[in-house]
C-alpha cells in the first residue's frame, strides 16, 4: 500500500487547521477490520461550545418521552403524537420508495410505439460485434487507473457486454459521437463528484475523441480540480470537476485526500458552484464518499471558521452529513440555475464488489478473476450489498420538493442495478499503481484489488448511452 505524508495546503485556504494525510487507496475496507488510525487528525480539537448534531434523519426512529402527569389528556396527546409520527414514516417511506422510481417512461422504438419500456431495467447481452464502443488501447484520453487491458488484464469479455432493457422494441439508442457533438456545440457539459464520476467522464471522453481523427482539433487541459477536454470543431467542451463531497470539505485536493476521515463546510459550496455556474449540462454523482469504512465512522460538519473564530465542529452520521451537502446543493440550484438552459442530472450510486460471498464467491478475492455478469434475477435482480438507496431516495426527495416547484428538473441516470451485476468490470490489480504492486501484493487481492472504479472500455460507457439518450432524444 502506497503512504505519502503531505500537507494540507487546501485545508488551510478553506479554513481548516493544517493536518497530514494518509493517501486512501480505493475507499474500500475488509469486513469486520479497522481502518488505519487518525491520530493526526484527532490532535485537531474540537473548539469550546462544540456539540453534537441530531438531524431529522438521525432522529426520526426515536420517540421524546414527555414526563406530565398521567390522565385523559396525556393520554389524548400521546395519541395525537402516535398518528403523527406514523404518518410520518408512512410519508418518509413512500417518498423513499418514489425516489427509486427515478427514470421516466420511454416509449418503445424511439417514440414510435405504443409500449413503454425503462432502460434501467434489462439483461447483460454478450455482443463481440458491436462492442466495445471505442479501442481503449487507441483512446489517447484514457486514465491508466482505469486503461486494464494496458496493464496486464488478459481477459477482454469484460468489454463486450451490451445493456439490453426489457420489452420488445425497447432498446437504449445507438450512441453517435458526431450527434453528441452536434447537441454540445457552442456548450459546456461537466460532470462533478468523485473518482467514479471521472472514470465516466474518461469513458465519454474515448467514446466521442475516436470521431476526431485530427489531433490538431481536441485537446486535453489540467488545471487543478478541472480537467477539460474540447472538440475545437464544434466549440464543445466536457469537463469533469473534483467535488467528492459536492460542498466544500477538507477532500477537495483531487490528489492529497483521505476518504475515510472527512470534514464538510455545511454552509460553503460557492468555490466549487462557481465553476460549474455557466454549465449548460451538469452531471452530478456523490455517494462513494458518504459509504462508510467500517461500522462505527463518523463524519464532522464545520459551521463559522477558524479566521473569525467562530468555527464549531459537529460530530454526525454519515447520511446526515450527506443530507446536509444535498440541501446546500438544491438550494444553491434553485436560486442560480437558468432552467432555460442549463440540464441537470444526478448519477445513480456505482456499486463496490468488494464481498465475494454475495455472489457464491470467496470474499478473500474479491472481485479478481471474475470474468461475466452475475446472472440476472428475475423479479428484482442483484443488489449490491455496498448499494444504500436511501441516500439515492434522499436525493430524490430534496430535488422533488425543492427545485420541481421552481420548474427545474434534476434528471436521474438510474444506473445503480445494471451495475450491480457488473461484478467482472473492475481494475482489479490491472491498473497503473502509484508504486507498482509486488508479487505478493497481487497475491492479495483481499488489501489491493479495486472493485470500486471500472475498467474502460466497460459498464460506464452504458452510463454515458443513458446521458446520450436523454441528451439527443428528451427535451428540458
């Protein structure tokens, strides 16, 4: 495992009292092991005042116990009281179950027919004729984290697998990078969040840069948390923005970062909005971030900051957290974002295969050697065991009561269960390593295989079909 000691000149700028990281590998851990300890961060103490934060969604399962005396009206209050709360739940339940019920109806056949079909719902298909999409060995756009067939994977099946949904005549629409291009032209698409979010940024990147043979004509920019890749031809721009954690946070540097310590500025989000602002489509994704490495992790939220000396650090769970960053996100959408003319979408959660025994394996090899799907299921499939659809329904709700009465739509790429099945998709031990791995490392794939990200081409490149879809066949 790879260590480098930095510090962290990010978390100053923002606020934050100077600590030292550790590099996170892939934000994976063993069942049932400790992640390393924190002891430089916990040096950072909280300042005087601080207390602890209990959320609606923290307190929603507890019920206050009101001391009053016993009698007919105790007894009609504790009634009262009863009905609310269920009907609470009972609203808290449909709105989670709605939220999973994201993607909109699309009629069979491009339009033309009467049946409806849903492109989340379907079958892996092996097809070694029209897959894969692009020769990632050709993309010169490729990340070597995810490029696995470079470095050493031998098996390809993984690249031709065609996403087939269910319904006669429903199938995802033929991906044209010249079309994609042509509805870019003259516009800006970012994708903003995390290291899954980039590796589908990398996938549309391959998939539309094959259709412009003059190098002279794309081009590739770093700067800093931006990475831009523009078609000069069409004045069409796709950038992929590091935002792990959407608002401000002490992870913002996309390469000195730990996942499994974090620390989000609940009331910052203009830094990262900012870049984003003039966006004409935006693809958010952040759930990798909120996922927990072991049982008992926690997270901290900042309010004030240490130059006004007003800084409070609230310790919560990780999906209040979670609820936090989305409701500064929705409320920062409803007051800046022209619903004329920017598009916005929010990515479904990306698996981990991280536990073999979840599909008959063993869990010491994680995802290595796998080589097809796992069998579909009728009558739900797979479900991924990493996968929390509350945080996804959570998302959902706060889109829905926030922005849909102000006319803005936020359009889900319900990608999470054709991922699901994906458990042969991952780099594995084949990808670039900061420090290449000894024998003895690949000999455990338990500590070093990556069963988070996904090998290109591969499953993101369906993420992508699904945008080019909504993109090329949906209007606002």
């Amino acid at each position: 495992m790879h260590i480098t000691m930095c510090r962290s000149s990010v978390a100053s700028s923002i606020g934050f009292a100077p600590v030292y990281y550790r590099l996170d590998r892939y934000g994976e851990h063993k069942r049932g092991e400790p992640i390393s300890t924190m002891a430089p961060e916990e040096r950072m103490k909280q300042t005087e005042g601080s207390h602890k934060v209990v959320t609606a969604a923290a307190a929603g399962g507890k019920m206050a116990v009101l001391h009053s005396p016993v009698g007919v009206r105790s007894i009609v209050t504790s009634l009262v009281a009863f009905f609310i709360l269920a009907s609470s739940v009972v609203f808290l339940l449909l709105d989670r179950e709605a939220g999973l019920q994201e993607e909109p109806a699309i009629r069979a056949g491009g339009g033309g027919g009467d049946e409806e079909c849903s492109w989340s719902r379907g079958r892996w298909v092996y097809d070694n004729v029209s897959r894969p999409l692009y020769d990632g060995l050709k993309c010169a756009f490729i990340f070597p984290e995810v490029a696995c067939d470079k470095y050493g994977r031998k098996d390809v099946m993984y690249q031709h697998w065609r996403w087939q949904p269910h319904g006669h005549g429903c199938d995802l629409p033929r991906f044209d990078a010249m079309k994609l291009l042509e509805e870019l032209r003259n516009k800006r698409l970012v994708f903003v969040g995390d290291s899954v979010n980039r590796n589908q940024w990398v996938s549309l990147v391959c998939m539309v840069e094959a259709s412009i043979p003059d190098d002279r004509l794309k081009m590739r920019i770093f700067n800093g948390s931006l990475i831009s890749f523009k078609a000069l031809e069409y004045n069409a721009t796709i950038d992929f923005y590091w935002s792990p954690l959407l608002v401000e946070s002490n992870s913002d540097n996309p390469i000195i970062h730990r996942v499994e310590y974090r620390i989000i500025r609940a009331d910052r989000i203009e830094k990262h909005a900012s870049v984003w602002r003039d966006a004409d489509v935006i693809v958010f994704n952040s759930y990798l971030w909120w996922r927990k490495q072991k049982d008992d992790m926690r997270m901290k939220v900042m309010y004030g900051s240490f130059e006004d000396g007003d800084a409070k650090l609230d310790e919560m769970e990780m999906a209040d957290g979670f609820e936090i960053a989305i409701k500064k996100l929705t409320e920062w959408l409803a007051k800046n974002i022209d619903k004329n003319k920017t598009r916005i979408f929010f990515a479904g959660s990306s698996p981990t295969h991280s536990w073999a025994s979840n599909w008959g394996g063993q869990d010491k090899n994680k995802c290595l050697n796998e080589t097809e799907p796992i069998s579909y299921r009728p009558g739900g499939g797979y479900k991924a065991a990493t996968t929390d659809y509350s945080l996804m329904a959570m998302a959902r709700s706060y889109f829905r009561r926030t922005l849909e009465p102000r006319g803005i739509r936020v359009q889900i790429l319900n990608i999470t269960e054709l991922s699901d099945y994906r458990k042969d998709g991952h780099p594995t031990v084949f990808r670039r390593q900061f420090v290449p791995l000894t024998k003895e490392q690949i000999a455990d794939p338990a500590s070093y295989a990556d069963c988070t990200h996904w090998c290109l081409p591969g499953v993101p490149d369906v993420w992508n079909e699904f945008l080019y879809g909504y993109l090329t066949q949906q209007s606002k």
